[in-house]
C-alpha cells in the first residue's frame, strides 16, 4: 500500500479510531471514538506495517470500515492524512492535505499476515 511519503515522515502521533458510520460528506473525518493513541516505536511500526501491504483486486461489500487511523505532526493542529480500512471489501480510502489524488483509494490483501497484524493491532486498541 502507498502513503503519502512526506506525511509519513513528519508523523508523530498516530490515533485510532473505532469507526462507527461513515462521513456525511467526501474528505470529512471519519465519525467514531478515538480508542488508541501511538507515538515513537508505536507509529513507525504501524506505518511500516501499513506501507507494507499488499495490493488486492477489490471486493464488494459496500465499503463498511471498521478502524481508520490519522496521522499527526507534532503541532497536532490538523491531520495530515487519515486512512479508513474495511477487511471485509480490503479497501482502504484516504484523505487529507498531503494525499495526492492517486492515493485516495486503494485495495490490499487483508486475509496476508501482514493484513492480519494490522487487524490484530487495531482489535487490541480498542477496549
């Protein structure tokens, strides 16, 4: 999977939340509680597990994500991308001011270890 690589350098502070409908417009943060918040070793191994995805063809489920996660800079003001994962379709959509375009929609393999590791990380965030 591909993220935003300046983004990814500049992030300090990763939140996850525990999505619970999806935004009423295109770009807005996803709705949910905030269930988790990563700094230091937490974000460099979830962003290195998030890069390193595979890719998958995609599958229909109408795009029902569980779990995304925003990544901050160190001013925290606003969120330089967010990434919402369904495991059921293995879309991923991202948003925010360092997503290019061709970025904003991209499938991976969610059944892989990796896609596994990634779930297990959010289930254990989340109380």
């Amino acid at each position: 999977m591909q993220l935003p690589t300046v983004a990814v350098a500049a992030t300090v502070l990763i939140e996850v939340v525990r999505i619970s409908a999806l935004p009423i417009q295109r770009g807005a943060p996803f709705p949910g509680r905030a269930v988790a918040h990563w700094t230091g070793k937490e974000v460099a191994d979830a962003l290195a597990l998030i890069g390193a995805l595979p890719s998958s063809q995609q599958h229909r489920c109408g795009f029902s994500p569980g779990w995304s996660v925003r990544a901050y800079e160190d001013s925290l003001d606003l969120a330089l991308f967010e990434a919402a994962f369904c495991f059921s379709c293995h879309e991923v959509r991202m948003h925010g001011p360092a997503v290019p375009s061709e970025l904003t929609t991209q499938f991976f393999d969610a059944d892989t270890p990796s896609g596994q590791a990634l779930l297990a990380m959010f289930r254990a965030a989340t109380p």
